[in-house]
C-alpha cells in the first residue's frame, strides 16, 4: 500500500492562503491644504472621527469610528454602516511632508468586515494612502472586491 505523504505543514498551507487573500492597495489624491494642515487634520481625529477610546496598540491612538460604504449612488438605497476602530501612530516629518502609521478593522464581528493596515503619506500637493487590506471572506472576498472595485471604475469612466 503507498505511503501518504505530507508536501506541506498546516501552517505553510494557512500562511499561503493568507498572502492569498490579502491585497497590497495604493490611492494617492491630489491635496490643496498641504501637508501642514492636513498633519492637523490627523491630529484632530477625535473631532470628525470619533471619541478616542483605550486600549490601543502600542504607540498608535485608537477611535471610535461609524464607517459607511455608499455602493450606490443614492446613499438611501445601498449605504452600509459598522463601527470600526481606527488606529493612528505618531505623525513622523519626511522631507517634503510627513507620513504616521494607519489601520482599521471592525470593532464587532471583526472576521465579517474589511481589515486594512498601512500608512498615510502627505506631499506637498500629494497625499497617498498604501497597504495591505484584507476583505471578509478570505479568497472568494478578494475575488468579489475586485469585481467591484473594477465595475467602478468601468462606470466612472463610461459616466454611466
């Protein structure tokens, strides 16, 4: 009778799997208030985010967010709402601007709702938002955030 063989561990086959349903995603803005007023802006979360709450990762501070994901464009119809906790490290100076650490993920049912973590990165006219963003659902997530993320797009484009 053949031996059964492993070809790979448990964790080698659920480390995959996690690269595999995690994307790296960039969006970069152009910005009239510079990188002075927007660093303010981080700054002051807690008057347009949300109250800062405890405990939160080491070095970062916390809020208390109501996120809302309009996937229509008459926000009545199709606005999806969760709280969320939103996290921000210390603002860091670079050269031409400034750059702090930034994640967010459910603050409930945190396995059913998007994870992101990354950083903000402010120019002078310039102001990019980069990392890794983990949809719900693991593979099949990613697959259907794609599909949307590419049938915006495609509507944007056409003006439909």
């Amino acid at each position: 009778m053949p031996r059964m063989t492993s070809s790979t561990t448990a964790s080698e086959q659920n480390s995959r799997w996690v690269e595999e349903a995690i994307s790296y995603l960039v969006v970069r803005r152009d910005i009239a208030a510079g990188p002075t007023r927007t660093a303010w802006a981080i700054r002051a979360a807690r008057a347009w985010l949300g109250p800062e709450v405890e405990p939160a990762p080491r070095g970062m501070h916390r809020h208390q967010a109501d996120l809302r994901l309009r996937v229509s464009e008459k926000p009545s119809i199709a606005t999806f709402r969760k709280a969320a906790f939103v996290d921000f490290g210390v603002i860091q100076p670079t050269n031409d601007g400034w750059e702090v650490e930034v994640g967010w993920r459910a603050s409930t049912l945190a396995p059913l709702f998007p994870v992101f973590s990354g950083r903000i990165v402010a120019h002078a006219e310039e102001l990019t938002l980069a990392g890794w963003y983990a949809p719900p659902g693991g593979q099949l997530g990613l697959v259907a955030d794609r599909s949307c993320s590419t049938s915006r797009r495609q509507v944007r484009r056409d003006g439909c």
